[in-house]
C-alpha cells in the first residue's frame, strides 16, 4: 500500500520563476493538505483540497494556487518566487472531513529559490 | 485565532531520563489535539492524539493527557532512548467554515545521549 507520494523531492529555482509539486494521496484517502516548512520550523498551512475544491487556506497569498484532480492527486503551483519561498513542501493526505486527526505525510519537496 | 506553542528544544537528556515536552494551545472552539514525530531522514508521522477534555493519547511509551482547563497537551515518557531523538510537534485540528484543519508548533528538537 503505497503511501503519500511527492514530485519532484528537490529542485532548485531562481526568483520570479514559477513551480509546480505534486502529491499522490495514500490509497483510501481523498484529501490533500498542503504544508510549507521553513528550516528549524513547524509546517504551515497552505490550503486543503477536497471534492477538487479549495476547502481551507491559510496565510499565504494568491501567488499559492492549487489543484485537486478527479483521482485525489493535487499539485501546488508558486508563482513568481521569492527567496523567502525556499522551504520543505510538504503533502498530507487524509480521509473525508471527519476530523480523525491523522495526516499522512509524503517525504517532501524540497524547493531552493536562489 | 487558533495557535500552538511548544517549548523551544533542543533539549537533551541521558538515556532513560525523563521527557517532558510542554504544548499550550490557543482555540475558539474544541479541538483534537496530537503529537507528531519528525525522525532523522523522514517524513512527519502522528505519535499521539486525543480528541476531548481529559483524553489522554499513548504511544511507544509516550504520553499525553487533553487538559482543556489549562488549555495543555504535555507529551511525556518515562525513559527516553536514543532512537527516540527527533523533532516532535506539537498540533490541532478544528472546524473551520471549509472543513478540517490541522496547525503545528514550531517544534522541539530532543538529542538523548547514550
């Protein structure tokens, strides 16, 4: 049973370049969280797709857009990055919204925005 | 709105010391509340949860009791190893107008020493 999945696991961009991640979900499971994680920091919400829409979002602005596509994967697109946009990205995958709690999280992409 | 602070590590200790990590948390209504571990090279993973007043979430040793009248979740063990060194954050999940969504603590780095 293979579990949260993300793409690419590195990449490395220069400023005002665009990107796009993708996130498999673990199998069962159909919704996707998005997570930005700064060096020595704890993730922050970006947003949460479920039904292929935007369900929740956090603080981030519109230059963080996302995607949610018929079979449960999602993609999360940064325009025009900045320097400060170099973090771990990370995916979570869960169940419905019944808040059982339990996130299951991808390894992670690792963007350098030089 | 809603928030999680947690001790700032790192915090090291002998093996088969005694941990405890302290969790408040900020939240308009009533939470789930969870501990979720970060080891060296891996992704995030949930330790523990407790979803009411007075739950108390175990796991592996670890500890935590839902205290909604000190609005805490300390995580607790009773005697570390040195394979438990990791990052352990601290995080809620509640209903927002969307759905479900979970926040984290900054985290607290743990190093246990042989």
């Amino acid at each position: 049973d293979a579990g949260v999945t993300q793409s690419p696991t590195h990449l490395i961009k220069t400023r005002g370049q665009q990107v796009t991640l993708r996130c498999s979900p673990k199998s069962g499971h159909d919704t996707v969280s998005w997570y930005q994680q700064a060096l020595g920091q704890g993730p922050q919400f970006i947003f949460q797709y479920y039904e292929e829409e935007e369900r929740q979002r956090g603080n981030f602005p519109d230059r963080f857009s996302g995607h949610q596509f018929p079979n449960y994967s999602s993609e999360l697109n940064v325009n025009a990055l900045l320097l400060g946009d170099s973090a771990l990205y990370l995916c979570a995958s869960s169940r419905g919204q019944v808040n059982t709690g339990e996130l299951f999280f991808g390894e992670g992409s690792r963007l350098t925005v030089l | 709105g809603n928030s999680v602070t947690q001790m700032e590590g790192p915090v090291t200790l002998s093996e088969e010391a005694f941990l405890t990590i302290n969790c408040t948390y900020t939240a308009t209504g009533y939470p789930s509340l969870f501990w979720y571990v970060q080891y060296p090279g891996e992704g995030l993973q949930l330790l523990l949860k407790a979803t009411k007043a007075d739950d108390k979430g175990s796991n592996k040793g670890f500890e935590a009791t839902y205290r909604k009248e000190t609005t805490s979740f300390h995580l607790e063990k009773g005697s570390v190893q040195v394979s438990d060194s990791a990052v352990y954050f601290c995080a809620l999940s509640d209903r927002g107008t969307g759905g479900f969504k979970t926040i984290f603590g900054a985290g607290t780095r743990l190093f246990v020493k042989a």
